[in-house]
C-alpha cells in the first residue's frame, strides 16, 4: 500500500490568511500564543499543501482554504474539500519549525512523528518504554546511538497512537516498538528502514523510519505500508494520471 510523505519548513507559511477556510481562520484568532498560533499554521500548512499535491488542485488561496482540516472525535485530524470529507486519512506532525504529514487511502489507519534527536531525564525510558525497550537504548554501543535510540522508540510509539487515534491518552507501554533487522537500526542512511509497533497480537503496525541530521521521522500505518513516497509541488499522483 502506498503512502505518501510531505515536509515544509516555517518560512514557508504566508503571512496572509486568505488560504485559511472561514472556521480555520477562527480557530487561529482564538489561539493565545503566538508559538502556538505558529505551530499551528505550520501544521495546517504542511496538510494544505499536501493534499492540494495529491488530488492536482493548484495551490493559490482559494484553492487551499476550499480544504480545511478538521478534528475528528478522537482528535485525530481529517480533510474536508469544500465541506464534504475526503477519501484521505492523513497524519501531521510538526517540531523545530518544520512540519510533516503523511497521506494514504481512507481507512488505512495512519500514523506520523517528527522529533529531534535530544537527552531526556534517567526517568524517562523507565516511565515510557516497556523492559524490552529499555534494554534496546541501554545496549546501544555509544551515548549518541542510545539517544537516537530513545527518540526513535519515543516517535513509533507516538505514530502508532496517532494511528490508533488515542494519541497520549493510552500508556505508551501497551505498544511495543521492534525492529526487523535489528543490526540496522542505528544506521546513518537517510533511507526509510523498517519497524514494528505491536499492539495486540493482531494489531501489529508496520512502518518505516530515517533521520537526517538532528531529525528523525516515523510512520505506521494497516495495513503495511511501502516506504513514503515524498510528495513535492510539481508531483502528479500515479493513481490521479
């Protein structure tokens, strides 16, 4: 199954809001700071633009608030083009001033993370990963390959959740995170490597995982995923051809 990934950095947001639909615009006048008024327009940003790619709508204003991102029940977000839900389930995540989403066919649950590779607290594989986990971070060969390895179990939790539609509200130790050929998993290569997120013994998600630099990237998805596609403008969809 293919699925589909898209990055924009905070200098790419406009200033004006005419891209924004009329309940999007509200929601930013309601927001009361202004690194989460940033966050936030990055974020819906980064889905506009990605969704506006995948169905070859054009990207001028008008063309982007006709999309709108809105909160299902659970939280999760889903597209609506000119009111009406899309066939689209769709993932975002946003950190350092970068924001990234995934997109695949609707029901496929989906779920993305984007983290920088950063120390945490001795208490936090403790209180977050289950025993097996713990073992992955304090086995790795060098400091610098156990906290990429902190933040790589940390980001597949967080996309299995996001996929699950529990987000942070379920114990991020009722999901495991594995790795088929484990022997790869601290590898510089920017190319998507393999994971596993078990759930239950039949919800198990597949996904794949690379970093550049200091960022790290992580997407689930069921079922099973190829490697993201990146998106970019000028793209055209092999399905939409």
């Amino acid at each position: 199954m293919d699925v589909y990934w898209f990055e924009q950095i905070a200098a790419d947001v406009p200033a004006g809001e005419d891209w924004l639909g009329a309940n999007e615009a509200n929601h930013l006048h309601a927001l009361r700071f202004p690194k989460r008024r940033a966050d936030w327009l990055l974020g819906r940003w980064t889905v506009k633009n990605a969704v506006a790619i995948f169905f070859a709508l054009g990207r001028e204003p008008h063309a982007l608030s006709s999309i709108e991102i809105r909160p299902a029940p659970s939280g999760a977000p889903q597209v609506f083009f000119k009111s009406v839900l899309a066939d689209l389930a769709v993932s975002l995540s946003h950190r350092a001033g970068i924001g990234a989403c995934a997109l695949a066919p609707s029901g496929v649950s989906l779920g993305c993370d984007l983290e920088t590779i950063e120390p945490h607290g001795d208490a936090f594989p403790v209180d977050y990963f289950t025993p097996e986990e713990q073992a992955l971070v304090t086995q790795a060969p060098t400091v610098a390959d156990g906290l990429r390895s902190l933040t790589l179990l940390w980001s597949a939790k967080e996309s299995a959740l996001k996929a699950l539609g529990e987000g942070l509200r379920l114990d991020t130790r009722s999901v495991v995170v594995r790795f088929p050929g484990i022997s790869e998993k601290f590898s510089q290569s920017t190319d998507w490597r393999p994971l596993q997120v078990h759930y239950r013994p039949d919800v198990i998600f597949h996904g794949w995982w690379n970093q550049s630099g200091e960022f790290l990237r992580t997407i689930v998805a069921l079922p099973a995923p190829t490697p993201p596609i990146p998106l970019y403008f000028g793209y055209q969809v092999p399905a939409l051809l």
